[in-house]
C-alpha cells in the first residue's frame, strides 16, 4: 500500500466508518430501495444521480462518474491524499493508529517530501532575506511602488531573488541539501550548456503555501524588461498547481459569504491589503476542474475578478461553464475603465470595489452578453444565428424554474418574446438530440475512455497516456463487472483472458479481483478499492463495483453477454498486436496465431451464467 498502515488497519478504520453516515454529513440523502440518494456535491445538478450504497460500502455518481469509498470521498472532497484521510477516519472512529515498520520506499518518499518542504521553507527566508537587503533595494521599491506595506509584504512573505544564477543554490548547499533533492524541489535546475544553477534568479519572488500554511512553491516577477514576466515552480511531490490555490490559505478562514477570484498574485495581495481577505488565484496557470472543487468544499458564492482587457473577459467566460458545472454560484465583476483590481483600488478605493462588488452581473448572462458582442445584432441574419446560439447554451442548464428564469432574462435583455426564443430553443433541442448534447460537467465523458499507464510500483497511478479504443473502456468495465458478480466466470476465462489483456488501471484490477477470487475470497468492493491510494484509480474501481447486477434476464442472456465482451477484448488485443508491439517478427506472428486461436475458441464456446 502506498501509505504507512498495513491492510488490516485500513480496513478496520474503513468499517468502523459507515459511508452513509460520513457522506451524510456533507450531503443530504434519502433512501431508494437499497441505496441512498442524493444531488453530487462534486457537479451541479438538479435531479439526485448520487448513489450511496451502505451494502457495498462504496459511492457512485451516474453524472459525473466520480465513485469509490469512504476514503475516495474524502479524499475528492477534503482534497486529501490517502494517508490524510486515513488518520481523519481513524480520529473519527476514536480508533488510535498503530504505525507499521515503514519500507524503504515509504521512508524515502516522506523523508523527500519533508526535506522539499524545508528546502521551500529555507528558500523563503532566505528570499525574504534578501529583499531586505542591499542588493533587494530595487525590488523593495518595485513593491512599495506598488502600494504594499511593510505588513503587507513580510504577511505575505514576499522577497528577491538575487541576480547572481547560483546565489540560493550555494546558501542551500551550505545547508546540507544534496543536489539531487535539491533538483526535486523545483527551484534549482540543471541545464548541460550551464550545470546548476537557480530557477529564479532577479525577481520579486511569491511563495505559495498550501492550506496548512507550508510552503511548496514559488512565483517570481522579473525585474525591469525581461521574458518570461512570471516564473512558476514547476510541479513536485508537494506542489500540483491543479489543487492549490494563491492565498487560499488565508481566504478559506473568510467570513464573507464569496471568494474573489483574481488571475495574479499582485491583484490578490492588493485586494487583501485593502480589506478583502477572501482573494485567492489559480497559480500560474488558467482555472481548472481542480480548482473548482476546491473552492466548492468551502460553500461560497464565486466573484471573478479578472482583468477588464480582452483576454481577461475571455478567461472569465471559460471560467463561468467550470464553476457552474461544480454547482458554484458564479458573477462577474465589472473593473473598467480600470485594466485590474489593483488599478481599481488605487483609483477608487474599497467603497467603490464593494458597489461593483454589489453590482456583479450573474456568469450565465455575462457569457450570453459575451456571445453576443461576435455578432451583428442589427442584422437578421447574424441576430438569429446569435439565438440559436444562446438556445444551445440554454440547453446545458437543468430544465425547470432555473432554465426558466434565465429564458425570462435574455428575452428581456434583448427585447424577444418569451414565445420566440422557446420554440427556437424546441428546434435546437430537437436538432441537438439527434446527436450528444454537451452539458456542463465536472467530468468530461470523453476522459473516462482514457487508460492510464503504472510504473512497476504497485498500484501507482501516472498521468493519462494513451487513448483507448472508443467503447473499449466500457468493455473492460463490462468485463470486471461480470466477474464481481458472478466469480465463476473467471475460471471460464482464464483460458483466453489475461493481465495483458488490460492497459493501465484496468489491468491492476484485474490483479487485484483475481488474487481475490483465487484466494477463495468474496469480492469485498469497498475493500478492494482500498488498494488504489490514487483518487483516479479508486473512481475507476468506484465505477466498476457501481453494476448491480440485475441488467439480464436470463442466465442464457448473461452468457451472450460475457461472451462478446470476451471477443471484443480479444479482437482489440489483435488489433495492437497487429499494429507492432516494439518485439521480434516471430514473437509477434507467434502472439497473433496464439490470440487467434483463442478467439476461435471463444467464438465456439457457450457460456452460461
């Protein structure tokens, strides 16, 4: 396991905390027959599609796909690794943790991870330092240029880079860091035209803490003219872009009933300075599904504040669908003629900032009112062309008051009857069911085709990298499924089936319920999704063990079943043994006679379950 328990802890802790209690502590549920149902908390949505079943122990959402255990939910919710929610779990059920012998493995990578985060710690002092300094006086003035306090700066523990390229890198090898963690940390890097060297080097340096108030990266502006303007961390063991934000740390403890969502870090330090606590940003980087969900877990109302140029607007219009899609309350605020925050509250002040504040515009009409700024409204033509296109987006909202209410509002706004833009939005509902019709969701449908490579450590999820086959991700699902229910199926396979029939997390599954089986155990879902320490790889398990079982009428309808899904799975492993696999010719001609053959078997085989 990729934690410090052994099994039989993490299973204790799993049973002593039942999933129906701990989800019901976030998310209203109500009893269906066996399960329990509820509206996701991790996509907005009008009609419950959030599946609790106390039976199996394990959650799934029929919307968005998100699914796994009680350590899965925390997880996804919280924003924890598996570890985190482990001990959060074991605390809820009193239960004390008894820490097994760590493997040197185990060691390595919690001994990496707190040396990163003193080196983090370090390099943020001595940037600090620095700014202080003689050689920091450029930057110092830069910053109180731009309005901020001494407060304001040692705060947000704001400092300098010298101009020197290997000026941290010594002061940290002073302290003792090998260069080869020195390399992992992300702020020293080695080129082979000019060794090692610093990242940031003459720049007004950000650190960025996470949510307990640690650092685990860094942004840097350069000084004077320079390219790139901003430098970022790049991602490490402690730092992923995708799940912190800048700030967060100290917008979470907010009062105030909304976040302001700024794009840079000098716009969320002004907004602080003047009183607005609750600014955060993405880091580095345009928002993200990850972000999102993070904000959610907090419950308050999103304002974007970007920037008032073009490409601010357009940043916030992609934003508004991302927020909207993970059930956050989402409004636009207007800063012109200023360009951003920081421009505004120089010229404006605070009381200015909480009118537009109170005047921010409702992120689904500031997208239509965006649209239509590309058409030519006086024309006939380009004004039906710009309906069609907001029916369409109409579309993607939950049919009912909320769909309503906003029809109501764009008529007003552009002076067209109610009637009008219902039956237009009728013809465009019947056009676009005549294929798929892309909502708002916090998981892209596509995505879930997607395999995942592993490395050779066990259960170790990368990142996506390689396409599967479309339809071929259900197949192995399919698959999985039959043998959960029904566990003889995997004697009446193992003949033609294999791991190597599987790519990625499909085939550490695989594993996984046929070490199980073989055992002469009884699938236990909750358990096995238990092995999965990743998020991906416990909503993959999620989705699978989410089958009921009871989609077959028949026994002799079953068998049918499990009988094309084993000849897909065969043919598609054809199919790349036949496109090349890196090996000999004679391995490969002798691969596919083998493959062929089984799938001659298959053909003449009758299965029933």
């Amino acid at each position: 396991m990729a934690a410090f328990f052994d099994e039989e802890t993490i299973e204790n802790v799993r049973e002593a905390n039942p999933i129906e209690d701990v989800i019901g502590s976030y998310v209203h549920l109500q009893r269906k027959g066996s399960n329990m149902m509820g509206l996701c908390p991790f996509h907005n949505e009008k009609t419950p599609s959030f599946s609790v079943s106390p039976s199996r122990q394990i959650f799934y959402c029929f919307g968005c796909h998100a699914g796994g255990n009680v350590f899965t939910f925390l997880m996804k919710y919280e924003n924890m690794t598996f570890p985190e929610s482990v001990r959060v779990l074991a605390e809820r059920a009193g239960i004390t943790l008894p820490e097994r012998e760590e493997s040197d493995e185990d060691r390595r990578w919690r001994s990496e991870r707190e040396q990163i985060l003193s080196i983090n710690k370090d390099a943020a002092n001595y940037f600090y330092l620095a700014l202080k300094s003689d050689e920091g006086k450029d930057a110092y003035s830069y910053l109180r240029s731009r309005n901020l306090s001494d407060e304001t700066i040692k705060s947000f523990g704001l400092g300098y880079s010298r101009k020197f390229r290997d000026d941290l890198y010594k002061y940290l090898k002073e302290k003792g860091y090998p260069d080869e963690l020195l390399l992992k940390s992300g702020i020293i890097s080695f080129k082979e035209e000019t060794g090692i060297h610093d990242l940031f080097w003459n720049r007004v340096m950000f650190p960025i803490q996470d949510m307990n108030g640690k650092v685990i990266g860094f942004g840097g502006r350069v000084m004077g003219e320079g390219k790139p303007k901003y430098v970022n961390s790049p991602e490490t063991d402690v730092f992923q872009k995708s799940r912190n934000m800048y700030a967060l740390f100290i917008a979470r403890k907010t009062k105030r009933d909304h976040f302001l969502l700024c794009e840079g870090y000098m716009d969320v330090i002004a907004l602080h300075q003047a009183g607005y606590e609750n600014a955060l940003a993405s880091l580095g980087t345009a928002l993200t599904e990850g972000h999102c969900t993070l904000m959610k877990r907090f419950g308050k109302k999103v304002m974007i504040c970007y920037d008032s140029d073009e490409a601010g607007q357009n940043a916030a219009k992609r934003a508004v669908p991302m927020l909207r899609s993970a059930g956050i309350g989402c409004y636009v605020i207007d800063l012109s003629p200023y360009k951003d925050p920081d421009e505004f509250i120089k010229a404006l002040g605070a009381s200015e900032f909480d009118k537009r504040i109170e005047e921010a515009e409702n992120g689904f009409l500031f997208t239509v009112r965006k649209t239509s700024e590309k058409y030519d409204l006086r024309d006939p033509g380009e004004k039906t062309r710009f309906f069609s296109e907001v029916a369409r987006m109409l579309l993607t909202l939950e049919a009912g008051v909320e769909r309503g209410s906003y029809l109501s509002s764009v008529a007003e706004r552009f002076n067209v009857s109610e009637r009008d833009l219902k039956d237009l939005l009728i013809r465009e509902s019947e056009e676009l069911s005549r294929k798929p019709v892309k909502r708002y969701s916090a998981i892209d449908p596509e995505k879930t085709e997607t395999s995942y490579e592993y490395d050779n450590s066990p259960l170790s999820s990368k990142e996506p990298s390689e396409h599967i086959a479309r339809g071929m991700a259900e197949t192995f699902r399919m698959f999985l499924q039959f043998l959960c229910f029904y566990p003889s199926m995997l004697e009446r396979s193992s003949p033609f089936i294999s791991e190597e029939d599987f790519p990625g997390i499909y085939r550490d599954i695989y594993k996984v319920i046929e070490k199980e089986l073989l055992s002469g155990h009884k699938i236990n879902p909750a358990s096995i999704i238990s092995h999965f320490p990743d998020e991906k790889g416990q909503q993959e398990a999620g989705r699978i063990f989410s089958y009921t079982g009871e989609e077959y009428d028949s026994s002799e309808a079953r068998g049918k079943a499990f009988k094309e899904v084993l000849l897909r799975i065969k043919k598609e492993r054809l199919a790349k043994l036949s496109g090349g696999s890196g090996e000999s010719a004679d391995k490969v001609f002798s691969a596919l006679m083998d493959e062929r053959r089984k799938l001659s078997d298959i053909q003449r085989t009758e299965f029933v379950i």
